[in-house]
C-alpha cells in the first residue's frame, strides 16, 4: 500500500533554514544541517524498531539535493554522500545544455 509507505511525509517531522537559497552561500553549515536532519530520520528509524509491531517497516529516505556536481558543488555532493551514507544514488541527466544543472 503506498499510502503507508507515504505516511510519516503526511506528518512534518522537521526541517532547518540554515540561512541561504543555495548551499554554496554556506557550505559547512548546510552539510551540518543535512546531517542533524539524518540523525533525526535515523531516529524515527529506531523507534519504529522498538515499537511492538510484528511488521518491520523501514521509512524512506530520499534527498534531493541541489544538482550543483562542479567545483564546490562537487564538494558538497561527496560531503553529503558522506553524511547520508545512501544505499543509492540517482542522478537525472537533462537532454538539452539548458537542462543540465551545473
């Protein structure tokens, strides 16, 4: 059922402003906030474990990061995959100059 594996998106869990529209404008401490927000979602990865349902169900995690990949984009992105540690990573690939994200 994809409404419950949906559910906890329904509900806001939490989110910081770490004070700029593009994570260039401050790296380190958006590379921080992204990693307290893991911390977080891990957290709600245990607790689901220690509740005493006979179901195990794992909450996605998906980032979508800003798409910068040159220069301090890419040393964000590697800072990131470092913090998140995901099992997965996809990246979409425009068809058109205009639609690459650089």
């Amino acid at each position: 059922n994809h409404k419950d594996v949906f559910s906890v998106a329904e509900t806001h869990q939490k989110a910081y402003f770490y004070g700029g529209t593009t994570s260039k404008n401050n790296p380190m401490t958006y590379v921080s906030s992204i990693g307290k927000l893991v911390k977080h979602y891990e957290s709600l990865g245990e607790s689901k474990k220690s509740s005493s349902t006979s179901e195990s169900t794992t909450i996605p995690l998906i980032v979508n990061t800003d798409g910068y990949v040159k220069s301090m984009g890419y040393e964000i992105l590697s800072s990131l995959i470092d913090v998140i540690n995901p099992n997965h990573i996809a990246q979409i690939v425009g068809t058109s100059k205009a639609k690459f994200f650089d």
